[in-house]
C-alpha cells in the first residue's frame, strides 16, 4: 500500500499498515524533533500543600511558625503518602522531621525546594 511519510512527506511503499515512516532516518528524526519539543508545564499537575494540614500539625505538636514555617512542614509533607489525613498525616511527618536546628534550613535540598515554593511551582489550598 502507498503512503506519504510523515516526515520527509515522500511517497513510500508500506510493509506495515501502521508504518507512518519511509525509513529509518525518518523514523529518527520524528523521535529527536518529538523529544526535543518543551514540556507543556500547564499539562504538569502542580504539587498542593493545605494550610489546614499546617495548622493542624502546629497545634498537635505545639510547634511555633518561627521554628517551624509553611516552607519547612511542605518540604517535609511532600515525603509522606498521599491519602494520609489527620492525625496519621501529622505523626507520618512528625516522624520524618529531625531535630530542627538552623543547619536543615541552610541545606541544599531545603535551598532548592524553598526556590521552587516561592516560583510559584505548588498549589496552597486553604
């Protein structure tokens, strides 16, 4: 059967009914052009932290907002299972924090995170 390749768009003789290629260049260039395409961030779903949780964490375990900021209980809650609510939810990242002293903060992965939550990258639901 005769088709147009979807790259070079040169007629070709089919092998295959869903061949869309003429050869194997074709087949190679289409997979670096697809690859090299940008990622559609609105297509990403954004990572959401709930002000609620925070507050309910704060007032379970007696934590000040000066020791312990929105930033540092979002970096910690995004290492416990989605589905978690409640009480299980503050004990899974109660359990996680270490003994919070000035040196987590200034740490890179906590650097890094903290750049990313005030770009925007997250969701805050209330």
């Amino acid at each position: 059967m005769k088709a147009k390749c979807t790259v070079c768009a040169q007629p070709f003789e089919q092998t295959r009914a869903d061949q869309r290629f003429c050869s194997r260049a074709c087949k190679q260039k289409s997979y670096r052009e697809k690859k090299a395409e940008p990622v559609d961030r609105g297509a990403v779903k954004k990572m959401m932290f709930r002000m609620s949780e925070y507050r309910g964490f704060m007032e379970e375990y007696g934590w000040d907002r000066e020791s312990f900021p929105f930033v540092l209980f979002c970096f910690y809650r995004r290492l416990v299972p989605a589905g978690l609510v409640g009480n299980d939810l503050y004990e899974a990242v109660n359990d996680i924090v270490p003994n919070l002293d000035s040196r987590n903060m200034k740490e890179k992965p906590f650097i890094d995170f903290k750049a990313k939550f005030l770009s925007n990258d997250f969701e805050i639901l209330a």
